[in-house]
C-alpha cells in the first residue's frame, strides 16, 4: 500500500496527533520533542528530516555562454536535508489517503 496507504485503515475519529514512522529505522529522536515541536509550530504535519553532504570528487566547472572557464569548485560539498522517515500527522491529514490503493507519504506532503 505504500508508505502511507495503511493510513487510511485509521479510524476516523482520531482526536490527537499520531506518529508514523517506516518499520526499518533505528533512531535516538526525542518522541517528546518532535511532538512538542509539531505542536507549537501549529501544522497539519511535521516530516523528521536529517543533513546528508554529498561531495563531488572533482573539481566542477562553470562556463559562460561563449564556454569561458568563470569559476573552478574544488571538490564542493552540497548540503542537503533528506527525509528521515519518521512523521507526526493531525487527524484531518488522513482525509487526504486514498482508500485501498497505494499512496506514499510524499504523496500526502505534496497535497499538504
């Protein structure tokens, strides 16, 4: 059914927010922090996410329109921030989670 397809066996008179989080993770976070953050931010629902640095092994260029060499990245580092599997959503977010087909929990973000 997908990340978030299972959701939709829920049932719908849930009061609070509930926490969803992929079956393969191990993980340190503070549950009490990431519902108080989630909570005090006011949002319909909170993705956990983790820095990951991906470093090109070469030096990369950039060329101008006439491919004049205008600049040489060593080796640079891009920063970026990947989803970490781990989710608190508010009840209303389930409304949006197809019955019986499969759906995937970025699904659910982008209609969010």
């Amino acid at each position: 059914m997908g990340t978030a397809g299972a959701l939709a066996l829920l049932p719908s008179n849930l009061k609070a927010p509930i926490l969803v989080m992929n079956s393969d993770l191990l993980t340190k976070v503070n549950f009490e922090h990431l519902l108080d953050f989630h909570l005090q931010n006011q949002v319909k629902a909170t993705m956990c996410v983790r820095e990951y640095d991906f470093q090109i092994p070469y030096g990369v260029i950039t060329t101008n329109d006439h491919h004049q060499i205008i600049l040489i990245d060593e080796k640079p580092i891009h920063h970026f921030f990947v989803n970490a599997g781990i989710y608190v959503l508010e009840p209303e977010t389930l409304k949006l989670v197809p019955s019986n087909s499969r759906f995937d929990m970025t699904s659910l973000f982008e209609k969010l």
